[in-house]
C-alpha cells in the first residue's frame, strides 16, 4: 500500500504541497496507534498474549491503507501518465537515461547508508549478551523519536530548500547575477542551519547531560533502569548533536550533488563503513559494552560531516571562486559560552546541596513534587531561559536569514 501511494507522494513533495503530505501521514500514524492498541487491548483482555506481533502489523496496514487513500483522494486516484507511446516499447521510454543512471547510484548509496543504520543490530547480536540487547533497544527507540519526530521533517525540507535554490547553479543556464544570488542564500542558510544546530546541541549537552539522570528515573519504567537503557541513553546525549548536523549537512550535498560527487561520495561511505566497524569492535574489545555502538556511530558521523564541510567549501569556490561560507558564524557567541559554563558550575552544585536525583530514585515518581525536586529543577529552567536570551541577543545577524526568508516567501 505504501508503494502504491509512493508516486502520488513525490508529486506532493515536488509541487511543496506539504499540507497533503501532513494530512496522510497525520491521519495514518493517529489510525496505526489506535489499531495497535485495540488489538493489543484484546490481546490483554482475552490474556492470549499471543498478538503482539499482529498488532503490529495490522497498525502498519492501516497506516499504509489510510496514506493511500488520503493520497488518492487529493488526486483523483491514481496519477495518470500521458506522452507514452503505446506501439513501441523500451526502456528508455519510459526513463530518462540520465535521471535512470543517478537513480541507480543513488540507490547502491542508500544499500550503505542502510547497513550503516541497521549495522549495529548485527554488531549487537554478535557482541552483546542477551539479557543487554532489550535495553538496547529501549535506549534506541526512546533516543530515536527525535530523530523521527524533529529531524527528518528537517532534512526532507532543506533537500526540497537547496535543490530548488541551487537549480539556478546545478542547471548551469541562468546568468551571472541570478547564480551568484543563490550561492549567496544558500550560504547564509547553510550557515544559519549549522549555528542554530550548534547552538542547540550546547545547550543540549549542558542541561540534558545534567538532568538526564533524574528525568530517566522519573520516566523509565522500572524494569529497565536494571538494564544498560540509562547508560546508552547517557551516550545518545552525545550522539544527537553528531547526528543534527550530519543531516542538515548531507541534506545539502544531496541538493547540491552532481553523478560524479555521489559516487565519490558512495566511495567513501564503504571507508565510513570500515571506520564504523572498527571502531565498535575495538570500543567493544575494551569493555565499553553496547555504547560502543553509540561511540562508533558518533565516529562514523563525525567523518561523513568532515567529508561534507570539504565538499560544501569546494563546492561554493568551484562556483563562484570564492568561500561564500562564513564558518565563524557557525560557533556561538562567546557570552553562551560563558553562561553555559556557569550554568554546567550551578547545577551540579544544586544537585550537591538538594541531592534531587537521590530523591527520586528512594521515593521514584512521588518525589516529582517534592520541594528539593522542585527547586533544583527550577534552578536548571531559569539557567536555561538566561543562556536562551544570551544567545538570542548575540545571534540577531545569523536570525536575520530566516526572517529575511519569511518575508521573501511571504
């Protein structure tokens, strides 16, 4: 069903008709939950246990069944193709030679990137005992609804973003004013992306590093902080920034990309792959257990964004003989530095004289109002909101990009 509604989907995302998309898979995640539970709560009720499996793959059939139909109800059913002979046949017909050929590429580029994905469930059954794997998995799902949820809508967007900006450039037919104007914009978008990711990630790693701990206990069903989930999900703090900015940036190198830089590009995910594996098997023979797995994909990441800042560097100068990039504006201000580094001095000072985190974990979910709780969180919250308006104040001529977009789509 999904492949069905798989061409109508393209369409929508190459005419930006966000809002079809947003309908279908609003209305087929909120069908697959309910689908899932009901089965699920009869497979309570009638204590078969037996259906788990099922309910799964009943919520995914009635995703695909609803996206299909929303898709076809915007169109009319399926799309209609016209300029097709219907006497003589071949492929090139029905395919762009060229589009077929980057197609083809593109796709033995996605095989890599897939086991690079799902490459650590392989190291994980070869490395990790059984009883660890379960919390692997918790740690994993729970640390990859950001991803689902905040960054894939991003990345989908700024490759439809890039592309069309950078048509103009990649076309090689507009003029001398009209390719210099896109360089520019998508520099200073490129740019922006990186700073708010930056920026983010800082904040990330101060508060979320602090407070993690006491949210996880708060948070965690039971039965899993006996497992490796905390420590592995401790790991993911450090992984979700690694993993913001590789997304943003390859977002832009598949925009941007011609055949001969996606198979150079291809060329070096199989190095990235090796890095990949060694690195997990070696943080695995020193005991590191399953975060090796995280620790890896941290490294494996951390190459792919060096590979794509070299590629963005070389890309802007080929077109235009200078570095339109400015990467100094990707850094933060140093006043967020300083606030961060006051706030990372504060918290655990607070945890010291309020011992909060000890408190959750005697009295778990109770303590959330808990004066001691309360007031070590507060602490953490108005530490935030003073680096917020610290970095809001100092980031105004990076922020301007944005509004000056708003305003150019608006």
């Amino acid at each position: 069903m999904e492949l069905l509604a798989e061409p109508m989907h393209n369409m929508a995302m190459v005419a930006l008709k966000t809002h079809i998309r947003v309908r279908a898979e609003g209305a087929g995640i909120t069908l697959k939950a309910i689908v899932t539970f009901i089965v699920l709560l009869y497979d309570y009720t009638n204590r078969t246990g037996d259906l788990a499996l099922l309910s799964f793959a009943l919520g995914q059939l009635a995703y695909g069944m609803c996206v299909f139909v929303i898709y076809a109800w915007n169109y009319n059913g399926l799309p209609r193709f016209s300029g097709i002979p219907t006497k003589t046949w071949s492929i090139a017909t029905y395919f762009d030679e060229e589009v077929l050929s980057l197609s083809l590429t593109m796709t033995s580029q996605s095989l890599v990137k897939h086991f690079l994905t799902e490459g650590d469930k392989f190291i994980l059954s070869w490395f990790s005992p059984l009883e660890d794997q379960g919390g692997y998995a918790v740690a994993v799902n729970y640390g990859s609804l950001i991803a689902r949820i905040v960054f894939q809508p991003i990345e989908e967007t700024l490759r439809l973003y890039f592309s069309k900006t950078l048509l103009d450039v990649t076309s090689g037919q507009a003029n001398t004013e009209r390719k210099s104007s896109a360089l520019s914009e998508a520099s200073r978008t490129l740019v922006a992306l990186l700073h708010l990711q930056v920026a983010g990630s800082l904040f990330l790693l101060c508060f979320g590093s602090q407070y993690l701990t006491l949210v996880l206990e708060i948070f965690l069903p039971a039965q899993y902080l006996k497992t490796s989930a905390p420590k592995i999900l401790s790991a993911w703090i450090w992984y979700i920034p690694v993993l913001a900015v590789n997304g943003g940036l390859e977002a832009f190198l598949a925009s941007a990309a011609e055949k001969k830089d996606v198979n150079r590009q291809s060329g070096w995910m199989l190095v990235f792959s090796i890095i990949y594996i060694g690195s997990a098997i070696g943080l695995y023979r020193e005991n590191y257990g399953d975060v090796s797995l995280v620790y890896a994909n941290i490294v494996n990441l951390s190459a792919r964004i060096v590979y794509v800042v070299v590629f963005a560097a070389s890309f802007f100068r080929r077109h235009s003989g200078t570095d339109y990039v400015k990467w100094r504006q990707v850094l933060p201000s140093p006043s967020l530095f300083i606030a961060l580094l006051v706030s990372l001095v504060v918290i655990p000072a607070s945890e010291t004289k309020w011992h909060a985190t000890q408190i959750v974990q005697t009295q778990g979910r109770r303590a959330v109002f808990n004066w001691a709780v309360l007031i070590h969180v507060g602490i953490g919250t108005a530490l935030a909101l003073v680096c917020l308006w610290t970095w809001w104040n100092s980031s105004q001529s990076v922020l301007a990009t944005f509004r000056a977009r708003k305003t150019k789509v608006t």
